[in-house]
C-alpha cells in the first residue's frame, strides 16, 4: 500500500484505503493460512511539514478463524493502529523504531510490510468462538455446544491423581 508524496498538500491529510490481503503477502507465514479472507480497511493520517510526514494508521478487517476448542469457523474483528515518521532529515529527535528514512528523490511511502507487522502483531494467540465454548467430547467427539452425548465423563479429582502416582513410586 503506498502513499504519492507528491499529491499531499501541507498539513493534515486524510486517505482511506481497501487492501486486498494477498497484496500484504500473509502467506509467507502459514499460520496466518486462511486468516484473512476479507479486505483490509486503513484509515491513514498524513501530517505534513514541508519534508517531515507524520502518519498515523488505523487498520480494520474481519480475520476469520477455526476455535481451537471446538474447530468451528468464526469471523471477529481485528483491529491495529501504528505511527511511522518519514523524514528526509537526520533522525536525532526520533525513536528508532517509528523513523523512517526518506530519499531526498523519493516519491512514495510503501506502508505494506507495517501494516502486515502491525496485524501480525495483535492476531490472538488462542482463537476460543466464545468463552462459554465447550469444545469437543475427547472420546467420542460431538461438539458439545450443539449436542451431549452419553460418553463416561470420568471426573477424578485432580489431587487424588496427584496422590495416585505419589504411591506409585
Ligand atoms: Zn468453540
Ligand atoms: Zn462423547
């Protein structure tokens, strides 16, 4: 997703743009497989002062996922935000990591390897459809959110397991 400097007038700029997620290149990290089916929103701030650029991105779309308890499909909202600084000047009143380096001929930002960073960033580590999920029976396998089933739930006591193999040894 690039950004024309040349178009930008002084002061505060506002764009908006649908990304196409293939064009973020997601697959190069396959457990992002299938994770972005849908466009990627970005509502970009632009706050120029003559060589400086302030940007300022907010990033939404809907991510789909498979519930890691009852491997159901579900889609939710995924959202991030980032700020970036390019500037064709030293970078002494920057922090590192939000400075960006512009060529004295260079006419275009490209925000893409950001924003892909930056989703990568806030994608949860456990995908759960909902709190109350009760996931899969480990025996027989029905899901036991849609239906019950008649399988032995052995419930042991997790202290007397302890104690089990305690006087085992
Ligand atoms: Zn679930
Ligand atoms: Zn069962």
């Amino acid at each position: 997703m690039k950004i024309n400097l040349v178009k930008l007038h002084e002061g505060l700029n506002e764009l908006t743009f649908q990304i196409k997620p293939e064009n973020l290149d997601f697959d190069e990290q396959p457990e992002t497989l299938g994770l972005f089916p849908n466009e990627i929103h970005a509502d970009v701030e632009v706050q120029k002062f003559s060589d400086k650029f302030f940007v300022k991105v907010a990033l939404v779309t809907i991510a789909h996922y498979y519930c890691d308890r009852c491997l159901d499909e579900f889609d939710r909202n995924l959202e991030a935000t980032f700020q970036l600084v390019y500037s064709k000047h030293s970078r002494d009143q920057f922090a590192d990591d939000e400075y960006r380096f512009l060529e004295e001929d260079e006419t275009e930002i490209d925000l893409s390897a950001d924003i892909r960073e930056n989703i990568l960033l806030v994608i949860p580590m456990k995908h759960i459809c909902r709190e109350s999920c009760k996931g899969l029976c480990p025996q027989c396998g029905v899901n036991l959110n849609e239906e019950s089933c008649n399988c032995q739930q052995e419930t042991i006591d997790p202290r007397w397991e302890i104690l089990k193999t305690l006087q085992k040894k």
